[in-house]
C-alpha cells in the first residue's frame, strides 16, 4: 500500500513524502515542537478499515508539560467521524504511525469522539441519516 506523509514544521514549509520508512517517521516526530503549523499527518491511498488517515501535533497542556495530540479520521457511509487523545510519550506517537503503515489503525476506544467539533456538519447530516 502506498502512504503519503506530510510534514509542516511552520505556516507553507509542508512536505509531501513518500516511501516512508519507520525512521522517517521517528525523525518527523521527533522534529516537532509545540508551535502552531508543526504537524505530521501520514495517509493511506484507500483508508485502511475506513481510516483515512492519522495526525498528531505536539503542545503544552495547561501545567506546563509537553503532550502531544493524536487524532485518527474514519469515512463511514460517506461520513467523516474524527477521534482524538493525548498522550506525553512520543514512543507511542511513533508506534500508532508505524502501525499504521503496516495496515493497523488505532484502537480508539478510549479515544474522544470530536467530529462534531472539527466536522459540525458531518455531525448533523449523520443524526439525519440515520
């Protein structure tokens, strides 16, 4: 299967890479820094069990500490649902993108559900779908 990574490390410095190795994604993440347009999305060709793809960016939570921010994307019956965590080990960051690069998406259960606050038309036009 074919990924595209893309990097953004500040406002229109973005790179679209392909062929990814695991060290290119320990690399990406470990370049991130908690400023605003430092992110690092890897994608599928065709979504993986509906997966489109997954992103994470890296912040400073409230008291002060490094976290980062994982989100994944699913496309269901032509409907995006988005789930998101946090998470202050960048291992684990690194191991959701390589497992993903081997066809295995995040277990989100534990995930919060937040397409009704990145997709809040998504939200609606899914209750009236059904």
């Amino acid at each position: 299967m074919n990924y595209t990574m893309k990097v953004c490390m500040g406002g229109s410095n973005q790179k679209n890479i392909q062929n990814i190795s695991p060290e290119m994604i320990e690399i990406a993440i470990d370049n991130l820094i908690p400023v605003k347009y430092h992110f690092v999305i890897l994608e599928a060709e065709e979504p993986i069990q509906n997966c489109e793809f997954i992103q994470t960016l890296m912040e400073v939570d409230n008291a002060g500490k490094i976290r980062y921010l994982v989100e994944t994307c699913f496309l269901l019956d032509e409907n995006k649902i988005m789930f998101s965590c946090y998470t202050k080990k960048s291992d684990e960051v690194k191991n959701i993108f390589k497992q993903y690069m081997l066809g295995i998406i995040p277990d989100i259960t534990h995930w919060k559900d937040i397409t009704k606050i990145v997709f809040p038309d998504e939200k609606v036009k899914r209750k009236k779908n059904g």
